[in-house]
C-alpha cells in the first residue's frame, strides 16, 4: 500500500504541475492537462470543515465522507428508499419504538479494528450522551436526527438494538444520512478532537492525505467487504470560484465538476463532456431575523417576499437551472408537498404598501451571502440582484461576503445582533428534516438547532412533533401540508428557488451518475 500511495503521489504532483501551466497559458482544448490514469480528480465548491461524518453539516464535505465510511442501512441507487449496507437486516416492533439489526459478517473499519455491536453503541453514545468519555471531540450538530433515541444496546457482537422514546417515522432514513455513518471507535479514542483530520470508516475508499486548501485525497480500500472500488483513488480539490473550476474543468486539470454554475453550461455541450443532471429535495432561501430589528414584523418578511422578483433570478441568473419555491417543502418530496401553494408573486408595489405600514421606510439591512457552498448556486450574483430589487422598493441593503465555512460559522450561530438576512440552502433526505431542524422554537441556535432567524409558531412545532410520530404516511403528509400553509403565511424565509443539481465530467469517466441525496457515490465509477 505504501509503494502505490507513493508512486500515486508522484504522478499527482506531476499531472498538477502540468495542470497549473496549463490552465495559465489558457492552452487550447487539443493541448489539454491529463490526470493520472485510474485517478479522478474531483473539483468541490470549498475546503471541508471535517472529515467527521458527526461533526459536519454540509453536502461538500458529505461527497467525500459517503466513500470512506458506510451506515447500517443506505440509500438505494437512484432513489431516496432505504436498503442494508452494514445491517443486512433489521426488524421494528408492533409499536414503532424498538429497531434490532444484524450485522454483516467479517467488516472492518480501515485501522483494522472489527465493526461490532459495540462499536455501533459507541457511535451514537458518543453524539447523544453528554457524560460519554469522547462526547467533547464533538459538537455533534446533526445529532438532532436522532433525539428520539432512548438507548442502545449491543445485544451480543453482531446484534444492536435502538429503542426509542416514541414511534419516529424518519429513524431509518436518518441513519442512511450521513450523521448515521459509522466511525472507528478506536481510531476516535487514538486521535480524539483530531479525528476530523485521520479519519476511519469501513468504507470503500480509506483515507491518505489532507492538505489544507489543496486537496483531500483517498485511495482504493482493498480490505474492502464488498465489491472493490474501480478507481485508485480520488482527489478532492476546494476550488471555491465557479470560474476557476470551469476553467481547471476546461484545462482538463480536474475529471468531475460539481454545481456548474448556470452560465457555463454551454461550454460542456460537446462530446468531451458529460453533463449529468439530478431533481433532488433542494431548497434555496433566505433566512430572515425575526427576532429583532425590520422582519421582527411580519409584515416586513411578507414584504421581502413580494419584492424580490424570482422569476427574475430563476430565468436570469440561474437561467433555467432551478424553479421557483412555494414554500419550506421542497416539491421532489412529491407524497408531502402541498402543491396548492402558489409562490409569492412579484409585487414591488405590494412590498412598498407593507413596509409603509409597517413604518420601515428607508430600512438599513445587512445581508450575508457566501462565496459558495453545497447547493448554494451562483450566490453572489443571486445576492446582488436581492440587494437591488430590495433597494428598488426603498430597503438600504449592505452585504457582508464570506467564505462558505466562515459564513456557516456566522450563520449558524443565530443573525442576532449581526444581520437582518442571509442566503441559505438546504439539501435534505426527509420532509422531517429541514422544517425540524431549522423552523421549530427548539431548533433556535442557542438550543442546538438551525432556526438562526429564531422563527416561533406554536401551531407549526405542534405539527412537526405529530408529524414525526405519525407512522401512517398519509396522516404525515397531512400535517406536513398544513405546516407549508402556516409557514408561507409568517414566511420567516425569503422562498427563492429549488434546484436541479448538476455536475459534468470529461469524456474519461465511465459510470458516474448523481444521485438524489446530493451525495457522490464514486465506487463503481471507472476512468
């Protein structure tokens, strides 16, 4: 292994170099850079916060953690259904509250170590129990995805059991997310706080190198318990401009591009390229500060909503690429979405009629917006053309730009005593997940959640509780709906848009294909 990770770094750090001139003498396509054979090179949208399945957030740093670790159940291919990955099978009680799995036989992690019961129990203890030994290499958090969970018990080696608090209809979708990922026990317990950066799962690709802003890099597991992986490696590259990965994708310095932006499609319209294309459960929007200042006022966030034209941004800047959002639901979610719900129109003489009631004429907002980040489009224009439509009904908008992991650390936090506004995006695996985590009164930050515009509605907390308990989908679905329309109502976002994401590859890769959880599933991808 030692002598293939070495003669692989070699040819890397040639086919960069070679790359890097490439790209700067903007040679013509005929004289393109060529990567290493059998490596795919990967263009991400920004440097990963962690290499932590737990720790993280974000669907960039998701598209490398699904190919070093695994979870004991996964999505099916092409679909969002749930099927075993490292439980080959589970059974749920009569009433809802208990999930006993078996596992594979003859897994381990990539230091060795074998995956047991145990070593299950330990994962979700770690994130869940505030007294377990290695809680404080967190914070943990999505481990909002599992709350309900009461207990866990390793039965015997191979058997774990779940028994939660109350029936929770999202529990398995949740573990096949990658919060759910299995870590090594040991490897946690070795490198603690450090484990982000020398991380060990089970799956088909093991880890090899980070180099900060550079690159991550991971190789073939070739202890791997199932099918191997086709590729040698993968590198993931940070490349934050949607310009520069363009160029680099045209330079032929990078195999794969994730979130071409909108006007740049064109340029992969050839038999060089592959341009795949995803629905997927996305919704872009802006979150709004309802706790003080200008949207503390309803009328204010309804305002917001009329007076940013959409459509606008929808056709324009994302030309084509995206439709325009009803609501908090995103419609790929076709069995909950309320498809009665009509986008708010664009209606700058509406906005103008609310906020002089309101008494906000002349209002000073800041706004954040990022460089980039997953789902995140083209958002410096997107911010832009908001500011001027904003300044168009007489707002006085300043926006304050960030890199993606620095505007998280800002946003996530909570906007108050910060900002008025900022853009956000979600990619979710479950109805549940977004409104839950991001719209009840006990997701505002200061409780451990994502409601950073600190939104409160007693009524949409009662439906979104319901609505996790509920086991009949039609009863879900329900409650769900209702919760779009009240919601829409408050609206303490700005509904912008719901995006088909995209990726393109040159005409080496075989067999790549997205997938609708937004994540890169590269094992069976050959080059």
């Amino acid at each position: 292994m030692k002598q293939i990770r070495s003669d692989f770094m070699q040819r890397l750090r040639s086919a960069a170099k070679t790359a890097l001139l490439a790209v700067c003498a903007i040679v013509p396509l005929s004289a393109q850079a060529q990567t290493p054979p059998n490596v795919l090179i990967v263009g991400q949208v920004a440097e990963p916060k962690s290499l932590d399945p737990h720790a993280v957030t974000a669907v960039n740093d998701f598209r490398i953690l699904m190919n070093l670790y695994e979870g004991l159940v996964r999505y099916k291919d092409g679909t969002l259904e749930v099927e075993p990955a490292l439980a080959k099978s589970w059974t749920v009680s009569e009433d809802g509250k208990t999930y006993t799995f078996t596992l594979q036989e003859g897994v381990t992690f990539h230091d060795g170590t074998p995956l047991t019961a145990d070593a299950v129990k330990f994962n979700f203890d770690r994130m869940l129990d505030e007294k377990h030994p290695y809680h404080e290499t967190g914070p943990f958090p999505l481990s909002f995805f599992f709350s309900s969970v009461e207990n866990v018990e390793a039965v015997d080696p191979k058997t774990v059991k779940f028994t939660l608090n109350a029936p929770y209809a999202p529990f398995l979708s949740n573990l096949a997310y990658p919060t759910g990922l299995i870590v090594s026990p040991e490897a946690v317990k070795k490198h603690g706080k450090d484990f982000g950066r020398q991380p060990s799962g089970t799956g088909p690709f093991r880890f090899a190198e980070w180099a900060s802003n550079s690159k991550v890099v991971v190789v073939r597991n070739d202890d791997y318990w199932g099918d191997k992986a086709k590729l040698e490696a993968v590198v993931f590259r940070p490349i934050t401009d949607a310009n520069t990965r363009v160029a680099e994708m045209l330079a032929g310095s990078i195999d794969l591009m994730v979130e071409v932006p909108p006007n740049a499609l064109s340029e992969f319209q050839n038999n060089r390229y592959q341009v795949a294309e995803q629905a997927g459960p996305h919704v872009w929007f802006l979150i709004l500060n309802a706790k003080e200042g200008p949207f503390a006022d309803k009328r204010m966030r309804q305002a917001v909503n009329y007076a940013i034209n959409k459509k606008a941004l929808v056709e324009g800047v994302l030309e084509g690429t995206a439709e325009v959002a009803a609501g908090p639901t995103p419609p790929a979610f076709a069995w909950a979405y309320n498809d009665s719900l009509q986008p708010y129109p664009y209606d700058p003489e509406k906005a103008k009629a609310l906020i002089k009631e309101a008494g906000q004429e002349g209002a000073k907002l800041t706004f954040y917006v990022t460089e980039g980040g997953s789902g995140m489009l083209d958002p410096v224009p997107m911010g832009t053309a908001i500011q001027a439509d904003l300044k168009a009904v007489g707002l006085d908008t300043s926006i304050e730009t960030y890199e993606w992991n620095t505007f998280l650390g800002k946003v996530n936090p909570g906007l108050e005593g910060k900002a008025d506004m900022a853009e956000m995006a979600w990619m979710t695996n479950d109805p549940d997940t977004l409104p839950y985590l991001a719209l009840r009164t006990d997701a505002w930050p200061d409780k451990g959640g994502f409601n950073s515009g600190y939104y409160s509605n007693p009524e949409v907390d009662k439906l979104l509780e319901a609505a996790r308990e509920a086991t009949d989908q039609n009863e879900r679905a329900k409650l769900y709906r209702e919760m779009q329309e009240i919601v829409q109502e408050d609206a303490p976002w700005v509904f912008v848009a719901n995006w088909k994401q995209n990726a393109v590859t040159n005409n080496q890769v075989q067999d790549f294909k997205l997938q609708p959880s937004f994540f890169l599933i590269l094992k069976d991808v050959q080059k």
